[in-house]
C-alpha cells in the first residue's frame, strides 16, 4: 500500500473549513507522521480522553528538580517509543534519542539567558515506501517551554 493513495491533512486543523466543507490543506506523508510525532511528545498521559494510553511520561516529570540520571532518561525513551509503536504503525525501526543541552532561550521567551533543552531525535524508516525520515523536536526545562 503506498503512501500515495491516502490524503493527509495539515495542523493545526482549521475547523472552520470542515464546518464550511471548504478544501482543507494537504500535507506529504512525512509531514503527517511529523505531526503526529509531534503530538505525541506533547501529550501526557490521560490527556486525550479517547485512549488515555496516548502521549509520554515526560510530562509527569517534575522539571525544577530532575538531574536526568540515565534511569530517568531510559523511563522517557521507552515511554516515548511505545507510544511510537503503538499510535504510529506507519513507520518502522524506530529510534529515539534524547540530548540535554544547555542553549540560550529564544527570543520571546519569559525568562531569557541560558536554559536546559531536552532535544528529541527520531529516526525511523516509513513503512509503505522504505525511506528513512528523521524528526528533530525540542523543549526547554525549568521552566518549561516549547521550542
């Protein structure tokens, strides 16, 4: 089955345009597996009403006061990549990799200067076509935002 044959649809979903019937925008299947990779690392757990098991343990973190010692880190790999295995069947040989960096907060955020960053790397080979696809996504700790 190739990816071609499915209609992919872009996020954030305007319902304005369903409501309307108007054209929704499309996307590729690589940008459908990112968005939905993206919704995954920022769902907790029990936060989508429909099938609690959705999301990650990272979010039930206490951020101010984690070192993130290698047993707190595997906790959030293997919670990130059972959700993959479970939600996203669309890839395969998936791998996940998560850095702690120190990085300086973009502009815009509260507290500007140097923060902690947890940096997510996935990699993954997509199913349907044997093309590998690699998804980056970021947050900085303490206190937490989205990069």
């Amino acid at each position: 089955m190739s990816g071609m044959l499915h209609q992919y649809y872009q996020l954030p979903l305007e319902l304005g345009k369903i409501v309307g019937k108007n054209e929704m925008k499309k996307c590729s299947l690589k940008e459908s597996i990112a968005h939905h990779l993206h919704l995954m690392l920022t769902t907790a757990f029990g936060e989508l009403l429909s099938d609690e098991q959705f999301g990650n343990r990272l979010w039930e973190e206490d951020f101010d006061n984690v070192s993130y010692r290698n047993k707190q880190k595997e906790k959030i790999l293997l919670s990130l990549g059972t959700t993959i295995a479970r939600f996203e069947k669309r890839i395969e040989k998936v791998r996940v990799e998560m850095q702690v960096q120190q990085e300086e907060a973009p502009f815009g955020v509260r507290d500007p200067g140097m923060k902690r960053k947890l940096a997510f790397t996935i990699t993954a080979v997509i199913t349907a076509t044997n093309e590998p696809i690699t998804y980056r996504d970021g947050f900085f700790i303490s206190p937490l935002a989205y990069n």
